[in-house]
C-alpha cells in the first residue's frame, strides 16, 4: 500500500470522519460546480475526483483488502449529503457503489479479491449495464446471451443498453446477461468487464429533463472476456441479497439530499419573507406540512439503511431474510415511497417559494431538484414495481407490513 493511500485511510479512520469528508466535497467542490453540470449536461468530473482522491470509491471494501467496510448507512450519509448539493453526483456515486457492494458480498474467488484490489488502489469507477433494449427495465429479465467458445473456452458477449450512465468515466462494467444461449431470460449472470476489453457503441445522446450530469444515454457493449469475469453466485441472489436493496437505499438517500435541500430552500424563503412583513407569513404553514413529509422520507430511508446493517451482522449475514417475499414487498415499498415523496415535497416547496422557486436565476430555486426528482419514479419504473409487487402480495398474508 503507498504511504499516500495510508495517509488517506488514517485520515478518514471513523464513518463520521468519512462523512464530514464528504459534506466538505459536496459543499466547496460538488455545489459549486452543480449549474454547470445541469446546463451543459456534463458528468460531476470534479466531486467524483475529489471522492477518488479521498478514497471512497472503495469505501465498502474490507479492511483487510484496503477500504473501510463502510455501512450502507454510512454511504446513505454520503449520497444524502451529495444530494443536497448536485444530484448528479450522488446518483453516479450511489450507483457506483451499489456495483461494489455486489462485487464485496458475492465476489467470492481470488479473481474478484484482485479487482478489490485494484478497485482501492486505483479508485475504479464502475457503472452498471442492467437495461436492454426489448426487455426495458426488467433487471430479472435479460435477452443477450454469454456465448462460449467450445475450443478455447472464451466467453463473448454483445449487450445492447438503452440507458448506461457515465460510461465515459467509468472503468468498468458490470453487466447482466443470460447465462448462455440455451438458458430461460430469467436465468441470467452478472460479468465484469474492464472497459478497454469492451467495444462500445454509443446509441444516441443524453439530452434529459433532470439528472443530466449522469450521462446516460444507451450503448451496445460488446466484449470478449474470461470465466473468471462472471460474478459466481446467480444473479437471483445477487439482485435480491444485494442489487435492490442497496439501489432502493442509496438511491432513496440521494433523493432525500434532493428533498432536503429543497424544504431548506423553501424554509429560507418562509424566514426571509417573514422578516420582510414582520410577523409569520402564511406560508409557514404549508412549510410545516412539507416538513413533515420530509421526515417521513427521511425515517423511512435512514431506518432502512440500519436495518440492513443488521441484517449483515447476522450469521448468514441476512441471507434467508433478504430471500424472502415480506423483504422483497418491503423493499419495493421503500423504493415507491421515497420516488412519490421526492416529487412530491419539491413540488410542495415550489407551491410554498412561488415564482421565486420557478425561476432558475433565484437562491430559493427548486427548478432543478424538481426536474431531479422527477428521474426517481422512472428508475425502474413505478408502474413495473407496482405490478411486480401486486404478485408478490397475493402470495403473502402477513399483515404487519
Ligand atoms: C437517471 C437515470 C439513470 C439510469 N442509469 C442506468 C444505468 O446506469 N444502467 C442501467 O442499466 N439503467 C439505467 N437506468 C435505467 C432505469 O433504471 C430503467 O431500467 C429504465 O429507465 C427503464 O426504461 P423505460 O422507462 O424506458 O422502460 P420500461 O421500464 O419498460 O417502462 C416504460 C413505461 O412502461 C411502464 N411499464 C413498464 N412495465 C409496466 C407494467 N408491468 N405495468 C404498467 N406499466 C409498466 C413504465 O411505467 C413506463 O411508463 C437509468 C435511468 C435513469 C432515469
């Protein structure tokens, strides 16, 4: 380990030092930089730098492999803290992390030990290729197959992703793909792929309403690659133990930084308007309402993120929890509730800030946490959640959801 990269990890020793770090980023680097990232539709360049520069792409790796084992609870600060600041970011650092988090739980073989590696000391940024063209956002449903050489034994595949965010930053990939041409679309495995092994196809422009910094337009991503790339537990375990609930968590975090920002807009507003009149004005009281709405999305996504903890702490570290329809339904109910509350309370603080919230060119804009939040429901689509979820519900009784 180089004496900089010792440095950097006696620095940010405990989870509220990590924290502090980034609330310090998200604030002189992240904020600063957010218009400019909105209007140019341009990747975080500078607040993903500085997360390298402080180490925390590998912030979930053990310790003994060189990172931190931060908590999801702990990365939920981060995003949260990110979100406040520029969307963007913490999108692209909470998808980030949600691929790591597979790659430490489900990485079990000395291949995936030595990407740990290489993931701490060169700060490795990977995106995630779930979408594909004919199946939507149905991540358990995969079309592109992996393809085996008999003789040699080279796996190929050629994947076409209708929405690939910061594929230019990144470098790597993790990929969904059925396990072989022969196999059903729901029996799928997850590879890792190396950017410069892929060849990469770009399909068309980001040009979005909101999240733009995120870079996400689609790709076809071919590659040749060996065995060893293939994550070796099914990708069914790996979606459930470990895809959906860090996405539904850390995705929830950085909406609620959107959220959170956007009452504290609407806050600022409220007092500064009652400085001027002298007395409360009456919008104080819609922003009591939107307050509560925000703790509502805040316990909800905080409670969440320590549950999983727990469960992580437990002997077979949550397995048989996570497998199960209660946790499933749970989940997804995380997931519809945080993506509703996030539009909800920024279009509440639009009704509270008026026209000064409409305009983009105002401390109290919510123009662009607006334009954000309204990327939560579309993120695997509610209307696909729901669905999935009313199957789920039929097959379980239990009431005490
Ligand atoms: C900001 C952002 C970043 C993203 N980054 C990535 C990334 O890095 N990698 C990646 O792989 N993907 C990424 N995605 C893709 C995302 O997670 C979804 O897979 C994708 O947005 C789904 O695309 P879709 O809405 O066109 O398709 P669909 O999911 O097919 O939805 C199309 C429409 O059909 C509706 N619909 C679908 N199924 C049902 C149903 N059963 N009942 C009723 N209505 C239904 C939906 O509500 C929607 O209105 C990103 C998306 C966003 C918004």
């Amino acid at each position: 380990m180089s004496a900089i990269l010792q440095d950097t990890l006696d620095a940010l020793a405990s989870p509220e030092a990590r924290i502090e770090q980034v609330r310090r980023i998200a604030r002189e680097i992240a904020g600063p930089a957010a218009a400019a990232v909105d209007r140019d539709g341009r990747f975080p360049i500078e607040a993903v730098m500085a997360l390298k520069d402080a180490g925390l792409l590998s912030a979930r790796v053990a310790p003994r492999l060189g990172g931190h084992g931060s908590s999801i609870a702990e990365l939920g600060a981060m995003c949260e803290a990110l979100g406040q600041r520029c969307a963007s970011a913490a999108m692209v650092f909470a998808m980030h992390q949600v691929q790591v988090a597979c790659l430490v739980r489900h990485g079990s073989t000395p291949y995936f030990a030595d990407c740990l590696d290489r993931l701490v000391r060169e700060q490795r940024l990977i995106a995630s290729v779930t979408s594909e063209a004919g199946v939507g956002g149905s991540v358990r449903t995969s079309i592109s197959p992996i393809e085996r050489d008999a003789s040699s034994g080279e796996c190929r595949l050629r994947k076409e992703g209708t929405v690939v965010s910061y594929a230019d930053a990144a470098d790597d990939f993790l990929v969904t793909v059925r396990r072989s041409a022969e196999a059903a679309a729901g029996d799928q495995a997850l590879v890792l792929l190396d950017k410069r092994q892929c060849g990469m196809e770009r399909l068309g422009t980001w040009d979005a309403m909101g999240m733009r910094g995120t870079c996400s337009p689609g790709y076809t991503v071919s590659a040749r690659f060996d065995a060893a790339q293939i994550v070796p537990a099914p990708f069914a375990e790996i979606n459930a133990q470990t895809m959906v609930p860090w996405a539904h968590i850390l995705w929830g975090s950085a909406w609620l930084g959107i959220a959170t920002d956007a009452v504290a807009r609407a806050r600022a507003f409220v007092r500064d308007t009652g400085r001027r009149l002298g007395g409360t004005p009456p919008t104080a009281a819609r922003l009591s309402a939107v307050s509560a709405k925000l703790q509502l999305m805040r316990v909800q996504v905080r409670d969440w993120a320590h549950r999983y903890d727990a469960m992580c702490a437990t002997a077979d570290a949550g397995a048989q929890e996570l497998g199960s329809v209660a946790c499933a339904i749970q989940l997804n109910h995380l997931k519809l509730a945080a993506s509703e509350l996030v539009a909800e309370i920024c279009t509440d603080a639009l009704r509270i800030t008026g026209t000064s919230g409409y305009r983009n060119d105002s401390p109290y804009s919510i123009a662009r946490h607006l334009r954000d939040a309204h990327s939560a429901a579309l993120m695997i689509g509610n209307e696909r959640i729901h669905a999935s979820n009313g199957a789920l519900h039929l097959a379980y009784r239990d009431e005490a959801l």
